[in-house]
C-alpha cells in the first residue's frame, strides 16, 4: 500500500477518498498526527501529514521514528514524501517540482536510527542510493502521464531549521554540490531504509534560495502560499496517476 507524507502545503488529498483516521501508538512516541486511510481511484492509500494536520510541529521537531513505524506498521510498503524545497541551483525556480536522487544531510541531534540498544548488535545501512531507484521512477513515469514537468535529479541538502539559511550559508552548500534546500529530508528517508521501505521524495520548489533569483536581498514569504498552492495541485495528479500505476501493476 502506498504511504504518502504531505509536508508544507499539503496536510490532505483532495482526491484521496477517507475512509478512516486511526491513532497510532508506536515503541517511539506518537506520529505528527493520525493516519489517513483512504482511495485514490480503486487504490488503497495511506497519508500523514509530517508537520500535523494544523501544521504546527517544526521540522526539528518531527518525530520521523513514530512517523515512518506507523506508515509501515499499517501497511504501508512504500513511501512518497512531499517536501517544500527552495532552489540553489540555476532553473530550478518556484513552481518546479524535482525527484531528488541524492542528499546531504546538515541536521543535527535528531532521533536518526531505530537502532540504538547497547545490548544488541551495531547495524549499518547501504546508503550509496538514498532513494528508491524504483519508486523514483514511478514518480518520473506519473509526470508523464500527468502530463506534468519533473526534473529527474537533484541533490537534496536537509538543513536543521526551523530558520531559513544564510546566503553565505547556500553558497556553502552550492560549493558542496547541493542543488535544493529543505529541512525534512533526514533523518526520514534513512528511517525508511532501516525499515526497509522503499522511499521516495517529490519536491516542491517555493523560492529561490537566500541570496539567488528574488531571493537576492530577502525572501518574500507572502508569495510563498500561491506557489505552493499551484504546485500542490500538480502533485495531487502525480499521486494519483502512481496509484493508477499501483492498480496496473497489482
């Protein structure tokens, strides 16, 4: 079943038929809010919405561990994260919607593994690839469909916020060869290999990053909303033709 996480703008499916919200308790604390079970078409979804349904729990505060144990503790068995980015990289402006295929993760002190008990063995995860290969794809193959334009590759830099970035800060990060900036990106996606899930992102960009386009001097938050708003519409097409994909498949 198909686990999709909203992030900035989007904290609920408006194709997505809800069929039920359950409380979930996990061995990590609580997840940012109820899971959504629900349809898309004839296709069972899974959704939660990382920062609450109110959006009122800051990206350092998420609790990932809870989130990722629920998703999968309740069938889910893939993962597609919505993220609001800003772009560092040339053409990658407000509006354009990017696959990631790489990240660096800049965060600090969050809970980042499950594996963390002195009394059993150290356990290490293979993250040359930090994303699925093949749930990657299928985002890629869903922009076709939905007639939608998706970049194909980029390098997520998941920085700790909640503030944004310096200019110098998203100079550093460009010499670093990081082409979007978010805050959500870690730990999560290394949680879901841990569990074995296969994961996904699909990112959103908002605005130019500090000191880049018309984010030269300041970044102008009021224009942030219309961007996301139009954005996320083309987000809920994607969705939707992944699980029409899911269907094909099953």
């Amino acid at each position: 079943m198909l686990a999709v996480i909203g992030g900035t703008g989007l904290t609920q499916l408006s194709n997505l038929e809800v069929l039920r919200r359950q409380v979930v308790r996990t061995p990590y604390g609580e997840p940012s809010g109820a899971i959504t079970f629900g349809r898309i078409g004839p296709v069972d979804v899974l959704f939660l919405a990382r920062h609450g349904y109110g959006h009122t729990i800051p990206p350092h505060m998420v609790n990932y561990r809870a989130n990722i144990w629920a998703l999968r503790e309740m069938g889910g068995t893939s993962v597609v994260s919505v993220a609001t980015v800003g772009g560092i990289r040339a053409g990658l402006g407000p509006g354009t919607l990017v696959v990631p295929h790489q990240i660096i993760d800049y965060t600090w002190g969050r809970r980042a593994t499950f594996h963390e008990s002195t009394d059993r063995p150290v356990v290490h995860i293979d993250f040359t690839e930090p994303y699925d290969l093949d749930t990657r794809r299928r985002l890629l193959d869903a922009g076709l469909l939905a007639d939608v334009d998706l970049v194909d590759g980029a390098v997520y830099a998941a920085t700790q916020g909640p503030r944004l970035e310096t200019a110098a800060e998203i100079n550093r990060l460009e010499r670093d060869g990081a082409d979007i900036v978010g805050m959500t990106g870690m730990p999560e996606a290394a949680l879901a290999r841990e569990l074995g899930l296969p994961y996904a992102a699909l990112a959103v960009v908002s605005n130019y990053a500090a000191g880049r386009g018309d984010s030269l001097h300041h970044i102008e938050f009021s224009a942030l909303e219309a961007v996301s708003h139009d954005a996320m519409g083309k987000v809920k097409k994607i969705i939707e033709q992944v699980c029409m994909g899911c269907e094909s498949r099953a």
